[in-house]
C-alpha cells in the first residue's frame, strides 16, 4: 500500500510540475496559449501511461493509485484555467488602459 501511494505522488508531483512549466511558458509567449495546453495535456498522457504501465507489477491498490492520479489531473486543470483565466483578464485590463 505504501508502494502505491509513492508511486501515485510521483507520477502527481511530475504532472504539477509540467502544469507549472506550462504556466510560465505561456506568460512568456501568450499567442501560443491553446497549443501550450493541448501539448502538456499530450505530454502528460504520454506520461502516465508510460509510468503507469512500467510501474503497474508493483502498484498494489490500483483504485488508490487511480485515484492519487485523477487527484492530480483535476487540480492541474483547475491550476491552468485559474491561472490562464487570470492572465487574460491581466491582459485586457492593460488593453483597455491603453485605449
């Protein structure tokens, strides 16, 4: 049990740190916004089943481990449309000061 709940909070930190990666890349470039999130959204599905399948001999409880990981996915998309809704606002309140 303990091995599943390692192996779950790896695979979360590594998806968080690709929803933060994104974040900062977009405030970096904000025209590349929609293909920033559909390419993280590939990247981390890419991952998970990578990790998933290489890992799954030793994951004990899959309905733990299943659910560390959609966990993880759901704050991430929460985080990235928080932060990009955020952003945007951010961004036509410069417009409109500008106008």
């Amino acid at each position: 049990m303990l091995d599943t709940m390692v192996y779950g909070f790896v695979a979360a930190i590594f998806l968080i740190f690709i929803t933060i990666s994104m974040v900062k890349i977009y405030r970096i470039t904000p025209k590349m916004g929609i293909g920033l999130v559909w390419g993280s959204l590939g990247l981390k599905l890419f991952f998970i089943s990578v990790y998933t399948i290489s890992v799954s001999d030793y994951i004990e409880n899959d309905i733990l481990y299943a659910t560390l990981i959609l966990m993880s996915i759901i704050y991430s998309m929460v985080y990235t449309i928080l932060k990009l809704k955020k952003d945007l606002f951010d961004y036509d309140e410069e417009q409109f000061k500008k106008d």
